[in-house]
C-alpha cells in the first residue's frame, strides 16, 4: 500500500541513481556500494548535527549549576523560574531548541530517503519478478514450438496446451472419482502431465518443455546473492519463485489492457450479472492455470526450499539493536563525566532512558517488519545502512573526542600547548620536568 501511495516516480528515480552503478553485474552488490556511498555523501549532514547537538549539550551542562540555583530559589514560583531561566539563556546566548533544526532536517532526508527508497526498491523487485515470467512464458512457447513437431508457431501453442490440459483435468477428475471441476482435480492433472513415469508421448514432450524452462530460469535469468537464492524475493523460508497470487498481484495482471480487452471480448453484449461473474471467473482460471502450467518445473525442483535463511532479517534487528545501545553508553558515559550529581534529579533527565530503553527495542522491531515481509534488495540496504550508520557514528565520536582534547591541551591566549612525546628522555632531564 505505502508503494503505491509514494507512486512510481519513486522506482523511477532510486532506478536511474542505481543504474549508474549498473557495471556491477549482480544487484545484491550494487546495492551495498550505492547504499556505502550514499553513507559516505550524507556524513558531512551527520557530522554537522551531531556537532551541534554535542555543543548545545555541553553547554547547557555549563549552565546546569545556574538553572540548579534558580530552580531552588523560584521553584515555587513557575511563571518567574520561566522568566529567570529565559534570563539566563539570553544572557549567556544560549538557543533551547539550538540543535533541533539540524536533528530535524538530518531526520527529515533520512526519513525521505529511507521510504522512497522502500519503495523504489520494492517496485524494482516486483518489475524484475514481471518480467522474468515474460521472459520464461516466452523462452516455454519457443521450446513448444520446437518440441511439438504439430505446432507450427507460437499462436498455436496455446491451442495444443489446453487440448493436453484437457485431457489430464479428465484423467484426474476419474483418478479423485469426482465430475466437479475445482483446484483439487486442476493440481492432480498437472501432476500427472509431470509425472516422469507416464507413457503419454504429450505428456512426455511437455515435462521436457517444463524442465527446459526451469533450466533456464535457475541457470540465466534467476538473480541470486551469496545464499539466497532469487534476490527479488525475502531472505526468508518463502518460495524461491512466487506462486500465481503473488504473481498477479505482483504484476497487476487483471488490471492489464490485455487481460481487461480479453475479458471484454468474452463478454460482448452479455448483460447478465451471473454470466459475466462466470465468465470472469473462468477467464481468471484459465489465467492461473497457464500460470502453473508453464511455471510446473520451477516449482517442482524449487518445492520445499527455501529462498534465504533469515540470516539478513536476524542481521538487521541485532545491528540495530547494537547501533542504538552503542548511543545509549555513549550518552550514559558522557553524564557520568558531569561533576554535578543533582543533574539525575532532573525530570527530563529521568524520562530519557526510559524512551531510550523504548527505540532499543522498538527500532530493530521496526527493521525486523522492512525485512522479513520485502525483498532481498531492501534487506540489504537496511543491513548496510546500519552497519555504516554504527562505523561512521563510532568515527565522529573519535573526532570530537580528539577536537575537546586538543582545544582543552590549548591556553586561554590561544596557543597550543607543547608536549613532549619522546619517551626516551631522562627522568632528571628539564623536558621530562615540564612536561
């Protein structure tokens, strides 16, 4: 739903940005430089945010003693504790919401980024599924043609398809001692046309049709990476290759031009309700069973295997989760560091860890939904993302780290301070003494 509602403009353009990356011949790859390098162009965004929130921090820890003596001398007094405190604020030029603007722009790209790329990627997953199908339905009409010496061309394929089709839904409906017609006798007539011991010479020449299809697609068109084994699909226990609900939904099939001009022309000027919802219906059937018909070796040799093991769904929600409790003891030392004990007392302060205990879970949660229930494609954006998102958080660390160092080893004129590194110099030596 969230794909549509973003629109296509949205695969239009990740598609292009991506494209540019298309010298890399498998995507699963492609997608892990993009999303390295789009890190990469963001972190200056990251660095400036996080510079601000770290001086807007340090400062209002400054001005904690001041706000600590106000709170008690007007705490019974809230109109004049406001009033002092803004006092205070303006005075020592100090801006409240100093490093929100930056948080909410930086979120405000993330979050555009992070959904329109959802999308983008989820609409490229489903584009490329559509068109291996075109790509297999046309390879299996071709191997008809060759395969069936009674076949001239293509138009002629359907025609033979369902006179042997036919002939197996009769065979089932006899085998199950049944006359009504309904999946149960469709899935048994397609087993027997499959079934490698029959004698029926059709039978025969279409399984080696089916088993030609299935070569192609797991040897050519197919697209996998590292363990799992269809890229457009979930690394999950889902099916490597979708069944014809997930197809058509896939596709839009009965939204298509050609499915909406077929059912139409069946139609004609029939005017009863019951007969077009036959109609309809039957018009569906025949679609799905075509479907399952050119698709049968796939999703016999494909049946009972899984299509990724979870590893990317586990990866997501554990560095995750590792991201924002490597946040949290990076904050927690950083409070432990303030001289002021009365600043836990706070009630703000007492409110934090119980929101950032929430976003440990609630994040990778979150992380866990975007890459069980999507493709492949996505869920490594999301593990490369994080993983880069943990590295160049850990980076800008350092880099205030050593920035505070070197302005506090920095006199009140301004001049750095000299010191000494050689740790060879005598005990008595003067440079030992000064230093």
């Amino acid at each position: 739903m969230l794909t549509s509602q973003l629109g296509g403009w949205t695969q239009d353009m990740w598609s292009a940005i991506i494209g540019l990356f298309s010298f890399i011949p498998n995507w699963g790859w492609m997608i892990i430089v993009f999303t390295i390098l789009l890190k990469i162009i963001l972190s200056p965004l990251d660095y400036f945010q996080r510079r601000l929130a770290r001086k807007n921090a340090q400062k209002q820890a400054a001005l904690q003693p001041e706000l600590l003596k106000i709170q008690k001398k007007f705490g019974n007094n809230k109109q004049l504790l406001n009033q002092k405190t803004m006092e205070l604020y303006k005075r020592e030029n100090y801006n409240l919401m100093g490093s929100c603007w930056g948080m909410l722009i930086n979120m405000a790209i993330t979050l555009f980024i992070f959904f329109t790329l959802f999308s983008g990627l989820t609409g490229i997953s489903q584009t490329n599924m559509t068109n291996e199908y075109k790509e297999i339905e046309s390879f299996y009409n071709e191997k008809f043609v060759s395969t069936f010496s009674d076949v001239n061309n293509e138009s002629e394929v359907k025609t033979k398809q369902d006179a042997i089709f036919n002939n197996a839904i009769n065979e089932a409906k006899l085998e199950l001692e049944t006359e009504e017609v309904n999946d149960k006798v469709y899935s048994k007539a397609l087993e027997i046309m499959y079934n490698k011991e029959t004698t029926n010479d059709d039978y025969q020449k279409l399984r080696t049709v089916q088993n030609a299809v299935y070569e192609k697609y797991n040897n050519e068109i197919k697209q996998g990476f590292l363990w799992v084994k269809n890229i457009w699909r979930p690394d999950t226990s889902s099916s490597v290759f979708m069944d014809f609900n997930s197809y058509q939904n896939t596709s839009g099939l009965f939204n298509s031009d050609e499915y909406k001009n077929e059912l139409k022309a069946r139609i004609g000027e029939e005017t009863n309700q019951d007969t077009i919802n036959t109609i309809t219906n039957n018009l569906k059937t025949e679609y799905k069973n075509n479907y399952n018909i050119i698709t049968y070796g796939i999703q016999q040799n494909y049946k009972g295997s899984w299509n990724g093991y979870y590893i990317l769904v586990i990866l997501a929600g554990v560095i995750t989760y590792l991201s924002v409790l490597i946040s949290q003891m990076q904050s927690s030392n950083k409070k432990k560091k303030q001289k002021n004990a009365e600043q836990s007392k706070d009630a703000n302060t007492l409110q934090q860890p119980k929101a950032m205990g929430f976003m440990k879970f609630l994040l990778p949660i979150l992380m866990i939904f975007f890459t069980i229930g999507y493709s492949t494609l996505f869920a490594l954006y999301i593990v490369t993302n994080s993983i880069m998102s943990t590295i160049i958080s850990m980076v800008l660390l350092k880099i205030f780290e050593a920035q505070e160092k070197k302005k506090n080893k920095t006199d009140g004129n301004g001049e750095q301070k000299i010191i000494i590194q050689n740790k060879n110099i005598p005990e008595y030596s003067r440079e030992r003494l000064m230093k």
